[in-house]
C-alpha cells in the first residue's frame, strides 16, 4: 500500500511493526515480519536513509520508527504532485491525439471533384 511512498513490501512490514512496538532490535523484527536477520538489517538500513527509522539511543542496538506524519506524508505528497503532472501530460496528449485524428479524418471525408 506504500509503495507510492516509495517503500518496498518489506520496508512496510518492518516500518509497520515499529511503528507498532515504539522500539525493536533487528532479530525481534525479523522474527515478527517473517524475514532473515540479515535481511532486516538491510531493510532498516534502507528505512534509515530514507528518513524513516533510526537507531535508538543506547547500546542496545534498538531501532525506532519517525513519525508517520513527518517521514510519510511529504514523501506521499510528492508522488501525488509527480503524477498530478503525469495525468496533466496525458491528458494534453490525448488533447493532441484527438486533434489529429479529427484532422486525418476530416482529409479522408473530403472528395475533390474537378469539371463537370
């Protein structure tokens, strides 16, 4: 459901469930999403440059989930402009498509007669 956001199936499991527990350790993550501790790390990786999740303070190794409002919401936003603009481009394509159909039509509709 977020990938329009930019988060992988994984990324919104792992995202979900912190968001869920407040603060989690990768092998806690991985055994309540389903996934191998290695890939959890990378997955918390990946959710860390994207501005979603952070290491907690401590020596504990825990990590914790950003706001949703604050790290979902502007990245939503912009993939809402983005393809704002893309149906705006379509749109003036199927405008141009139209006009020049209308045209070739209009070409082969007219038959010149010459004389009598």
């Amino acid at each position: 459901m977020l990938e329009i956001a930019g988060l992988s199936p994984d990324e919104e499991s792992v995202y979900g469930l912190l968001v869920a527990s407040g603060r989690a350790s990768v092998s806690d993550l991985a055994e309540r999403a389903g996934l191998t501790a290695p890939r959890t790390g990378e997955v918390l990786e990946a959710l860390t440059t994207k501005g979603l999740a952070s290491p907690a303070d401590g020596p504990t190794h825990l990590y914790m989930a950003a706001a949703p409002d604050a790290a979902l919401l502007p990245r939503i936003r912009r993939s809402a402009d983005a393809l704002d603009l893309a149906r705006r481009e379509a749109a003036r394509l199927m405008d141009s498509y139209r006009e020049t159909m209308r045209r070739r039509d209009a070409d082969q509709l007219l038959e010149v007669i010459t004389g009598a």
